[in-house]
C-alpha cells in the first residue's frame, strides 16, 4: 500500500510539471533525450550499414531488402506503442490510473504475441519472404542469411517498441532513452566483432542486431517496474474490444504510416531493380538501401522533437489546457523545421562523400545514391510541418484526420507518382518519388494544420483559470 501511494505521488509531481512547467522548456526537456536515443539508434543504422558495407555490394543490398520487414515490424510495434501510450498519457492528465496500468498491461501482451505468431510463420517461409522483398537471386542467400535473426527477433522488436513508447508517453523520456541506446551501442559493438573476428559476414550483423535488441529488451522491461512509472502486470492483461478498439483509435495513424513505409521499401526495390540498367540491380538497390539509412539517420532530430511535444500535448489536451497546447505545437514546427533546414543543407552539399563513406568502391551506387539524396534533401524541410500535425491529431484521438496525414507520404502520393513518373523518365522517375510525395503532404497537411490552430484559439477561452 505504502509502495502505491509512492508511486501515485510520483505521478501527480510529473501531472504538476507536464502542465506548468513553461511550454518550450519542456518539449526540450522531454525531447532531450528523445534525440539522444534516435540518434544513437540512428547512428547503429548507418555503422549497420558501414560494416555491412566492407562485404560486398549484394550484402548490402540485402540489409537494405531486411529493412523493409523489420519496418513493418516497427509499425506493428508503433501502432501498440502509440495506442496504449496516447490512451496512457490522456489517462494520466485525468488522473485514471487504474486504466492506465490496465492499458500498458494489454498493450505490451498483446504485441508480443503476436511478434511470436510473425516470427513463427516468416520463418517457415523464409525463402519466399526474401524474394516478396526484392531479392535477386545473386543476392538470396545474404538475405536469407540476415533475415534469419531478425525474425527470431521479432517478438522482442515490437515488444520493446511498445515499452519504449508507453514510458515516453507517460513522460519518462530518460529512461526510454536508456533502454534503446544501451541496445544500439551493444549493436554497434557485436557488428565488427561477429561480422569480421568471428567470420559469419552477414549473419554476423543480423546476430548482431538480435542480441541487441534483447538487452534493450530487457532494460525497459526493467524500467516499466520502477517507482512513478506506470507498471505492466499479467494480471492486468483483459484483452477486451474496448481497449483495443482504444489502441486502434490512436495507433492506427502510425501502423497505417510505417506499414506504408515498408510497402513503399518494397515497392521502391522493385522499381529500382525493373529500371535499372541489366546487370546492376543489386548496386542501384543498395543505392536507394543507404540513402534511405542517411534519412532515416537525419529523421531522428525531428522525430525526437515531435516525440517530446506528445506527452506534453497528451497531458495538457487531457487536463483541458489547450493554449498551452497550441505554444507546443507552432513550437514544436518552427525548431522541427530550422533543424531539417540545416540538415537539407549538410546533406545537398555533401552528398556524394556522404554515400561513398559506405561503399567507395562501387562508383555507380555513389552516383544514384547521391542523385537520390539530393532530390529529398530538396524537399525534406517540409517536414517540418507535416510530422509535427500528424502528431497533434494522433495524439488528441483525432484519428480520421491523423490516418489521412500518416497515408500521404508513403501512401496516396507514393503510389501513384512512382507508378506513373518512371514510365516517362525511367529511373529518375524513381529517384524523384519520396520528394514529390513530401511536396504532395504538405499540401495535404496546411489545411488541418490551419483548422486547429483556429480550433485551439476558440478553446483557449475554455481553459481552466
């Protein structure tokens, strides 16, 4: 008993801060070390992707097909991750904690179940799996050989990104932040140790990846337990309609946007291996595999920003705070937009040292590589603005609005443009899509970002004096 009125203590001292600690102040504080986690993760990609890199072009290409599924395995565990959590971080702005550990409970079981449902059924087929992808058949064995950890992996994979989330939304973006970086830096380690001393090449780095995960695993596991944080129980799983229906309405948006993403990588393989010129598929593929590695690297400032405006919005949209909502959110995009400006920059000038940092000895990936880099470096700050309204709809349980937004970049404009375009200027078209898709939301983005902005003003006179 003594032990729960801590831990309820606890979480009315977080409840004070969220919603009076001055707004910019604590969307830093939160994203601190938000950033820090991504871009340690980040960084684990592109050293992933480095010493992958010292095999051969066709391992390298195969990583690339590899993250195609574990993005789908992302979005599985984002989707329960930003569900539960959005739920979670609402319940806390009203105080709800018995729902709150309730949610986390069902969250957490239900995604690793069915992580070991995929990874059972993947595994059986692993062969097809690896051509479904984009394998060639020059590349089927790296693939096969990479994939095979990381389906074992799977399990853990969504699991821990639920956990990650859940204590982010709740405001414990520390230890969030441990819990990853710890894995990414054991990765980084295992990479050069199994790939090269132990000699298992592209296992390696699949085992490599695996390991880490696990540990990582483990320590959020540990740090879901910990006084002032929202605990997970077997006994508080109740898989009912009610909270899964709860978990659609604010994870749908990020399911929907990540499990695009890994259609779109899938897609975006076969394109680039139809247009390419006979012969080269398999640097063309690695191409588009290490550009993708570098945006995703330069994605983690603007997603760690976006994802320490989201309990600050959660909490104060919970307790009916709604102006202090609004200096987050026009925050939240201008800091989002000066940093993907800089990094656009960076990127457009130095994009050919860039890709050939990865593999200098294929000078045609150097050349499709930096061509594609440039074009999204083009386009990227618009981001800015697009992410960050994605966040706030997900976030308030708008989910109609939050869907639409996650399906643009990678769904309604994608599609179309990479289907069309190359039919006219071949693998340029290609090269072109992901930036004429930004361009395409952020069209679709300026309205809704316009209404709530004008929706919150109205609030505003609502807030509690």
């Amino acid at each position: 008993m003594q032990s729960k009125t801590k831990d309820i203590d606890k979480m009315l001292a977080r409840f004070d801060m969220m919603t009076t600690t001055p707004v910019r102040r604590l969307i830093i504080k939160m994203a601190i070390p938000t950033i820090l986690s991504m871009v340690v993760t980040g960084l684990y990609n592109l050293v992933d992707a480095y010493f992958v890199g010292k095999i051969s072009t066709e391992a390298t290409a195969a990583v690339g097909l590899a993250f195609a599924y574990q993005s789908l395995v992302q979005a599985l565990g984002f989707g329960f991750g930003h569900g539960s959590g959005n739920y979670i971080s609402r319940a806390l702005g009203l105080k709800d904690y018995r729902n709150a550990e309730t949610m986390a409970s069902v969250g957490f079981f239900s995604s690793f179940i069915l992580g070991l449902i995929i990874s059972a059924c993947c595994l059986i087929f692993l062969t097809p799996l690896s051509y479904l992808l984009g394998a060639t058949d020059r590349m089927l064995e790296q693939s096969n050989d990479y994939l095979l950890y990381v389906l074992i992996a799977t399990p853990f994979m969504i699991s821990q990104a639920v956990l990650n989330n859940q204590l982010r939304l709740q405001g414990n973006s520390m230890f969030a932040m441990v819990g990853l970086v710890s894995g990414a830096v054991i990765n980084c380690a295992l990479d050069p140790l199994l790939i090269f001393v132990f000699d298992m090449g592209v296992a390696g780095a699949s085992l490599a990846t695996f390991l880490s995960q696990f540990i990582s695993w483990c320590i959020l596991i540990y740090g879901t337990g910990r006084g002032g944080n929202v605990h997970i129980k077997f006994a508080e799983f109740k898989p009912s309609w009610y909270w899964y229906k709860e978990i659609i309405a604010g994870g749908l948006p990020s399911l929907l946007r990540q499990s695009l993403g890994c259609v779109a990588a899938i897609t975006l393989n076969h394109m680039a291996k139809f247009y390419s010129i006979p012969g080269s598929e398999e640097s063309t593929i690695a191409a588009f595999a290490i550009v993708n590695r570098i945006m995703m690297f330069a994605m983690t400032i603007f997603l760690g920003i976006g994802q320490g405006f989201q309990p600050v919005c959660g909490f104060n949209w919970g307790a009916s705070l709604f102006s202090r909502v609004k200096k987050a959110y026009i925050f939240t995009m201008q800091l989002t937009t000066i940093c993907i400006l800089i990094l656009s920059v960076v990127g457009f000038i130095f994009a050919t040292p860039i890709v050939a940092f990865f593999r200098p000895e294929d000078l045609l990936l150097i050349s499709v590589g930096a061509k594609v880099l440039r074009y999204q470096c083009i386009s990227f700050p618009l981001v800015g603005i697009t992410t960050p309204t994605n966040m706030l709809y997900q976030t308030i349980r708008r989910t109609g609005p939050a869907t639409l937004l996650a399906m643009g970049r990678q769904g309604i404009f994608f599609f179309p443009i990479i289907i069309i375009l190359p039919l006219f200027i071949g693998l340029n078209g290609v090269m072109l899509t992901m930036a004429l898709a930004d361009v395409g939301t952020f069209f679709l983005a300026l309205p809704y970002c316009i209404k709530i902005i004008r929706e919150m003003n109205v609030k505003h006179a609502q807030d509690p004096v």
